[in-house]
C-alpha cells in the first residue's frame, strides 16, 4: 500500500490567525520595559508619544505586509517575501539570522521569563544547581524554561488543531486579566491625585542614570538630545511589539489566506496597540514617574525603580496590596506561555519552507502524520534550549533586535520592488496608502536605527556581525551544494 501523503492543511480562520498575532506579540515587555524607558525619556508625555510611535509602525508595517501576503499565501512569510524580491542569499541571511537568534532567542527569553516569574510561587527554583566562573550559572529555572520549550513542542507536534486551541485559550486568558489591571488601574488611579502630578508638567524630558555607588544623575533632554534619547529607548517598545508577522509563517495552514492574513494582521497589531498605551495609561494613574531606588515603598520607587523594572507587579501592588505580586506574576506566566505557544507554533513553519528550498536541513521538510513539520520543531527547540542554557540570550536578543528592524525595512521596500518587477501580479490586498505609509515607515524606521548605531553602536554592530556570519555559511554549506542533501 502507498503510504498517505501529508500536507498543511488550512484550518485556521480569522480568530485563530488573529489569536495568534496578538499572543505572539503580548509576553513579558509590556510589564517590564516601561521602567527603562521611564529612566531614559523621564516624561509622562514623551512615554505615551513613543508607545504610540511603536503602535503605527507595528500597524503600518502590518498593512504593507498584507500585500505582500496576499501575493503569496504559503508557508515561510517573510521568508518567502524577502525572497521573492531580492533572491536566494539576502532570504538565507533572513532565515538565518531567525534560527540563530530572533525567534530562538526570544522563545529561550519568554521561558526563562515564564520560569523567573514561577519562582514567586516556588522559590526553589531559585536554587543553582551549578556555577562557572563569575559569569555563568545554571538552576533550576534554566530546567523549567526548557522543560516548557520542550512541552509546548511536544504539544505542537500533535496538529496545528491542538496547537490553536492552546494558543486561541492563553491568548483569550491574557487579553482578560490585561484588560482586568487596565479597568482597576484606571479605577483605583485616578481617585489619587498621582495621574494629575504626572502630568503637570509633562513635556518635560530627562535622563535619569542610577550610578555604582548609588547616586543619581539627571541629564535635562531638549532638541537633538530628546530625539536621540526617544529613538534610542523605542527599541523597548519596538521589542514588545515584535512578532506580529509571526502568523505570515503559517500562511500555508490559514483559510482564505489572501484575505485572512492582511486582516489578522491589522486586528492583532490594533488591539495589542490600544492594550499597551491603555496598559501605561494605567501605570501612570497608580505610579509617580520618578522615585527613589532605595525606597522602602512600592509608590516611593515610582515608575523608574520599580524593584527589578517590574512595573506591572508594582502597579498591582497598588490595585491590591501584597496579594497584587502573586495575582501579576501569574497572568505574567499565562502571558509568556501562551507568547511561547505562537513562537513555537510558527517558527517551525519558516524552517519547513527554508528547507523546502534547500536552505535548511532537508530532513525539517518532512510532515508527521499529523500534518506537522515536527522535526523543524524540533531543531527549533534545541538550539532554544541551547539558548537558554548558554545565559547569553540575553545579549543575542539585544543585538538581534537591530538586525530584526533592518529585515522589516527590507521587507517593505520589497513592496516597491515587487511593484515594479510585478506590475500584473495579483494583489487582493494593496499596501494602505502606497507609496506614502510605507515610506514613511522606511523613513522613520531607518532614522531609529541610525540613532541606535550611534547610542549603542557596540550591540548594533553585533547584530550587524550575526546576519553578515550568514554569508559565508550560505555560500560554504548551500549555495554549491543547492538542492542536495545536508
């Protein structure tokens, strides 16, 4: 008897599709992040102004990669848009750059997050099982964070059915519990006076810099200066927000693709938007935007030192008290496993289609007999959990966030390429705005990473080194062996 034949099958619609934009994009950033750039813009104001910078160029983005989906709904996404537009190579550095570090990377990031905030409730994780040196260690939250990455595989190797209902049930769970801590926020905030005193004198920018021995440095920002320090720290936002394209992976598993994909994208990327200014909206009613690093209260340290940047949990502090700590650190479990769940879900899809073009072990271009990729899973998950028990994660997302940006640029300028070397393609969806809206991002997107070479040109550069490492690795492991065996 011939074996059956497996192939993607299309059983996600638009909920599933949208589920999994906004999942992917909500994990532990929007709970934490507002602290550092507190510190760095130190204006009530200018913060709400960069969150919603961050939301229109997600949703921006998001609408110009809606014409690129509908041109080539199949599995690989950006991928398989980078490709198209610019050949073989500048697509390799693309997946390349992916498996070594941006979606391996943050799946290793979101599961030690997950894992650090299980240790509220079981401390023993806490425990180091081993140390090397003075640099690297290894507990028991390292073993939960693989152990998790190694479940949520497990469970997406079982059909994209199950993976859905996984992701469609913490998705829903987190978007509850977030719009929860935004209503009671805004309910137990603005019956103090701290919303009033954040913004009374709002555009006042500044740089605040905890020092070694524990002073503080407060720089005045204005002009060049506050534009540097704002395109600087929106890499905080632009991190949290990131992933959104994540549901273009799955392209070959979507019904109705053309349609469902350029629509998933603007709903996930708008509601992820509103959630995360609502989200800070909230912080600022509970929490001053200054405070003191050594204070002895949750409102005392204010929206800058909340204890280890966890303005969230300082925030439910405020709404209930001690409790508050516990109920934060659960929804941000909820949150960063069902974050994960998206990841792991589509970043094996992007794997399977690389290796469909021989770009990748050929061995991820089998499906299960659920109609999975499982082994391009599988690679995923090790070199995740590779990540996580390296400690360098950490860094590896810093330098690939960069690189991350100036794939997205690529990406969207691949609209006006297509446009030209495609005129008579279809488009059932065309770019919102063409050519303006898409420009205008290339624009801004490309001052933000000009401005991050010259604030943190050490990171940048080696965000620049990870995808340049590709070439060599393209043209010694594929470009003379293609369509062989590796």
């Amino acid at each position: 008897m011939n074996e059956p034949q497996h192939e993607l099958k299309r059983s996600l619609g638009l909920i599933d599709a949208t589920s999994l934009v906004a999942g992917s994009m909500i994990g532990s950033g929007i709970f934490i992040v507002t602290s550092a750039m507190a510190r760095d813009i130190g204006s009530a104001a200018w913060l709400l102004v960069i969150w919603l910078v961050t939301g229109l160029l997600t949703m921006t983005a998001a609408l110009s990669y809606g014409e690129l989906a509908g041109m080539m709904p199949k599995a690989g996404g950006q991928f398989v848009y980078i490709q198209r537009a610019y050949g073989k190579l500048i697509s390799f550095l693309y997946g390349w750059t992916v498996f070594t570090v941006i979606q391996t990377g943050v799946i290793a990031a979101v599961a030690v997050a997950f894992a650090n905030y299980a240790g509220v409730f079981f401390p023993v994780l806490e425990n180091k099982l081993f140390t090397i040196g003075e640099s690297f260690s290894f507990s028991n939250k390292q073993i939960l964070a693989m152990f998790s990455i190694l479940l949520l595989t497990f469970i997406n190797t079982k059909g994209v059915k199950t993976g859905k209902t996984i992701q469609l049930f913490f998705t829903s769970a987190k978007l509850i519990a977030l719009f929860a801590i935004i209503i009671l926020g805004l309910y137990v905030g603005l019956k103090s006076d701290v919303f009033a005193n954040n913004f009374a004198d709002m555009w006042s920018a500044s740089k605040t810099v905890l020092n070694p021995d524990g002073t503080i440095t407060i720089t005045k920002l204005a002009g060049v200066a506050l534009l540097g320090a704002a395109g600087a720290t929106i890499i905080n936002s632009l991190f949290s927000s990131d992933a959104w394209n994540n549901v273009t992976f799955i392209a070959g598993e979507i019904k109705d693709p053309k349609k469902n994909i350029p629509r998933s994208l603007f709903l996930g990327t708008l509601i992820v938007t509103v959630i995360y200014i609502l989200a800070n909206i909230a912080y600022l009613a509970l929490l001053p935007m200054q405070g003191t690093p050594d204070a002895n209260s949750v409102l005392d340290n204010g929206i800058m030192f909340a204890s280890q940047d966890r303005v969230g949990a300082a925030a439910a502090n405020m709404i209930m008290g001690n409790i508050g700590v516990f109920v934060m650190a659960g929804l941000i479990m909820v949150s960063t496993f069902g974050c994960n769940s998206g990841l792991i879900l589509s970043g094996g899809r992007l794997f399977y289609a690389m290796a469909k073009d021989g770009l990748f072990f050929k061995a991820a271009t089998e499906l299960n007999q659920n109609d999975v990729p499982a082994k391009a899973l599988w690679f995923q998950c090790f070199w995740a959990c590779v990540l996580c028990v390296s400690g360098k994660y950490g860094d590896l997302l810093t330098y690939a966030t960069f690189a991350s940006l100036l794939f997205y640029i690529l990406t969207i300028y691949g609209v006006f390429i297509l446009r030209k070397k495609e005129p008579n393609a279809e488009r059932p969806y065309k770019a919102f705005g063409y050519p303006v809206v898409p420009a205008l991002y290339i624009l801004i997107t490309s001052a933000i990473c000009v401005t991050l070479l010259i604030y943190d040109t050490f990171n940048t550069g080696l965000g620049l080194f990870i995808v340049a490492l590709g070439i060599p690795v393209y043209y010694f492991a594929f470009n003379k062996k293609e369509g062989q065996d590796l």
